[in-house]
C-alpha cells in the first residue's frame, strides 16, 4: 500500500500567450490504506491532479510522491470504462498486467469474478451495457494489485441504481483490501458515503479546505447521518457565488 | 361446388405470386439480379453493335487461351508482378504513414506531396516507368507500387492523427509497455484505415498493372490484351478484360471482404443486455 504526498503542485498548460493554469497550487496528504475524495468545481484540475499523480502528466511545479517514492504500482479508473473495443473482456485486462501467462489470466479472471462478471471473460466489450463495462474498468484496474487507486468520477455516466450498486461493490472491495484509493467525484452524497476524508478544491486549482467524515465503515447511502453530513457541507458553500457552486463533470 | 373451386384456384393463383414476389423483393434476389444484369446488357448491345463482341464469342476466345496454356502462363506472370508490387506499396505505404502520422515534421514536409501523387493517373506512372526501366518486370512492379503506396500511406496516417486520445492515456496510466501499445492498440486502431486504403490500392494497382503491360511488357495479361488488338480480333482482347474485371471482383468480394469481416468481428454485435441492477 502506499501514501500520497502533494506538494505545492502547480500546472500550466500551454506557453507564452496561450498559457492555462490548471492547477495554482495544491498540497494534501493521504494516509496508507485511506480513503480520500476530491470534490470541486468544474475546472478546478481534478483530473488534471490525478493524470499527475499517476505519471500521465508532468506538474509545471511541486511535487508528487507516491509510497516510498519508488515504483509504485497504481490502477486507474476513468470516468468512462476505456476498453480496446477489439480485444475481449479477459484480453483487456491482461493488457495492462504485467509480463504473460498463466498466472495472469487466473488473476484477471479472479478479479473479473471479484466485480461479478466472469461469466462475460469471452465476450467483446460492445456486448456489455455500460455498467458492466465500467465493471469490467475496475476489474482492470484492481488486477494490476496497486498499491494506489486513482478513480475519477468513475460512477458519473451511470443511471443511479447501477452507481449505487457499484458503490456498495466499491466499499466492500476497499474493506477488503485496505487499499489507499483516490477517488474525484462531484457528487457530495457519493464522497460523504465513501471517504475518510474529502479535500475540497476551490476554482483555480487550489485547496479549500480537508472535511474529515467521521463514520464508520460500512456506510449506507440511505443512512440518515450520511445525509445530514452532506447538506452540512453543502451549506457550508452557500457563501459561494453559485457559478462556483460544486458541480459539473469538467 | 365449382365456385369453390375457382375460389381455389384464385386463392392459389395468389399465394404464388405472393410468394414469387417474396423471392424476387428478396434482397438475394437483387443481388443475383446485379449480377446478371451486366452479361444481359452486354448480350443486348453486342446484338445491335456488331463490333462488339458477344458473350459466345469471347467465351471462345477464353477457351482457346486456357487450353492454348497462354492463360495460365501470362495471368501467372501477372500475379506474381502483382504480388510483389502490392507487397513494396502496402509496407513502404505502412511506413510512410505511419512517420506522418506520428511526427508532425514529416506530414508538414510530405503531406503535399502524397496528395499530389494520389492524383497521378496510373497511365502517366505507366509511361513513365516503361522509358525509365524498359520492357521487364520492374516497370510493372514500379507501377503497381508507386500506384498503391498513396492510398495506403494516406489511409494510415489518418488513421494513426484519429487514434483515440482515451486509450493512448490509459496505456500511459498503466504503463503499458512500448511493444504491447504497438501490437494492440496501434495497429488495431489503424487497421480499419488499413483496409480502406489497401482495398483502394488493389483496385487501382491492377488498373496499373494492366496499362503497364499494355504498354511495357512482352508478357502479362496487359500484353495479351493488346497483343489481340492489335490482331484485330476485339474478343481475344475482351476476353483478357473479363478475366481482369472478374479477379478483382473476386479479390475484393471474396478474399478482402472475409479478411475485413474476421478483423471487425468484434463490431458486428451490439449491446442488447439491459443494465444490471444489484442492490448494495
């Protein structure tokens, strides 16, 4: 399992005139084993922050580590599942698994089993619905075994019922593993119902503040206290002129 | 007693048109009807334009070159020219595209270029090639290739500029190894640009291949051809044309569409489940 340490991160896209700031300045910290959500506005670098954590991305300025700030395995889940659309469910798993063999494909089939699809091994990802794919995205993600998790608003493009039913999935599984999971979402209710902790950015790309959810695990979206904690920090944005109000995928 | 009967017999008489009519709205009946349309028209006009040949004629003249030996020989020789043309034109199309396609420099410094030669007709390639290499296997060879590299190389690179951006970062994410990307994702994303621009290629490099010979060889089916023109004989000529026209009909309908079917057999089905619900 590993850590997380931001530091001062900072990313500006584009040079000269043409320059973006994704990201002003962001620090937080996640714990091994935690379970952290990032919620903010549209725009304020969510993704932009994992693509860093994850490597796919350089930070203009700042630093990331990850563990022991050694090679860290991480999986990733993207708001949309990714799939190659030629390759089938089992081959797309074994794609992103190191080296070949055997071993692999018990593990994709294991962990295709752990999201309850491995019945579907065989079969081409345009034959599945769209949350069977995203399934089959954190099955894909799991099988890597990664000491980090990075999830970003993996439930989003899902009818309710389905992305309930994977949250539920998704707690079991973090209980189970004692995964550190970073997890970027705009929906409140689904960060309250997860999380440890919620760092919550400001527009800009910087840190507004750290909420602390003090429940235990697991926890039910239908439980009273999940809600009430989710209007409370909805209330504490009241200030906020509502262009700037959470929401929004991008 | 004898109304019934007629009443029968009407009710007959509709069943089988209805069902004559189910086969001829068919759309396997269109499609043998697209298939005997061509020799019908041809029966007709070779009837009112004597110097045209007919269909009996040329099969005449088709019989005399098969077991004269001479069609096997030259459609051989052919082929082979073909082949090898195809083999230069696809790899060094494959190439070219894919450095345009991946470095900016080389579609800023060649795109021109291949869009000017993706509209030389493959006559002035024909010409060319004769006066430069002679009369030989290398202007066919040159033709065929200079002919297909454009559509291929076209094809790829756009193939490559339109790889989705998604997958790109999700093999970076997790570290997917060079090799792999290649293999599985690379290729696979420019395959169906591939087809599009090789079956273009087949077309256009047989059409090339047929003006070289005609007019710079001294075998091949383009030879022959021209060897009954100028013979004077229209369904010696004719007959070498239907066997062209035939092989590629053949090359596309047959081997390519099978090929194309197999490597796209991941789009044929869609997604008819429903979403699963589980309750957490």
């Amino acid at each position: 399992m590993a850590a997380i340490e931001v530091r001062g991160v900072r990313k500006v896209f584009g040079t000269g005139d043409h320059q973006t700031v994704a990201i002003e300045d962001i620090s937080f910290s996640v714990a091994d084993g935690e379970f952290v959500s990032v919620v903010g506005p549209s725009g304020c670098g969510k993704t932009t922050l994992l693509n860093i954590i994850s490597g796919v991305e350089k930070a203009t300025a700042g630093e990331v580590v990850v563990g022991d700030g050694s090679e860290v395995r991480i999986g990733y889940v993207f708001q949309e599942p990714r799939l190659l659309p030629w390759r089938r469910v089992l081959d797309n798993i074994l794609y992103v698994l190191p080296g070949r063999g055997r071993n692999n494909r018990a593990r994709a089939l294991e962990f295709l089993g752990m999201v309850g699809l491995e019945d579907v091994a065989r079969k081409w990802p345009n034959q599945l619905s769209g949350g069977m794919q995203q399934r089959v995205g954190i099955a894909r993600a799991l099988a890597v075994e990664p000491a980090l998790l990075l999830m970003d608003e993996p439930f989003s493009h899902l009818d309710a019922m389905t992305a309930r039913a994977l949250r539920g999935q998704l707690q079991d599984i973090w209980l189970a593993t004692g995964l550190t999971v970073l997890f970027v979402t705009h929906d409140i209710a689904e960060a309250v119902q997860l999380s440890d902790r919620i760092v919550v950015l400001a527009r800009g790309g910087t840190v507004r503040e750290v909420l602390p959810i003090e429940l235990e695990h697991p926890r039910l979206s239908s439980d009273p206290r999940v809600g009430a904690l989710q209007a409370e920090i909805m209330g504490r944005f009241d200030d906020v002129p509502s262009r700037e109000a959470v929401g929004g995928t991008r | 007693m004898t109304g019934d009967v007629i009443v029968s017999g009407a009710a007959r008489a509709q069943r089988v048109w209805h069902r004559a009519w189910r086969i001829l709205a068919h759309h396997r009946a269109a499609r043998v009807g697209s298939w005997l349309l061509v020799p019908a028209v041809w029966v007709a006009i070779s009837a009112a334009v004597p110097r045209i040949a007919g269909p009996v004629p040329v099969a005449e003249a088709f019989w005399e070159e098969l077991t004269s030996g001479e069609l096997y020989w030259q459609f051989g020789i052919s082929l082979r020219r073909f082949l090898v043309g195809m083999a230069i034109g696809i790899g060094l199309g494959l190439v070219v595209g894919i450095a345009l396609g991946i470095w900016r420099v080389f579609d800023l410094l060649l795109s021109g270029p291949a869009i000017a030669a993706l509209a030389i007709p493959s006559i002035i390639w024909a010409l060319l090639a004769t006066m430069w290499f002679g009369f030989g296997d290398t202007a066919p060879i040159f033709t065929v290739a200079v002919s297909a590299l454009p559509f291929v190389g076209v094809n790829v690179t756009t193939g490559i500029q339109a790889m989705p951006r998604d997958l790109t970062r999700m093999s970076a994410a997790f570290g997917v190894p060079a090799w792999r990307r290649l293999t599985r994702l690379l290729v696979p994303a420019v395959t169906g640009y591939l087809f599009a621009g090789t079956r273009l290629a087949m077309i256009v490099g047989w059409q090339a291949l047929l003006l070289s010979e005609w007019f710079g060889a001294v075998d091949g089916v383009g030879f022959r051809a021209r060897y009954w023109y100028d013979a004077n004989r229209p369904e010696g000529t004719l007959a070498w044309i239907v066997l062209f026209i035939v092989f590629v009909v053949l090359l596309d309908r047959v081997l390519l569409e099978r090929i194309s079917r197999w490597v796209f057999r991941w789009r044929a089905q869609e997604s008819t489940q429903p979403a699963p619900v589980q309750e957490a």
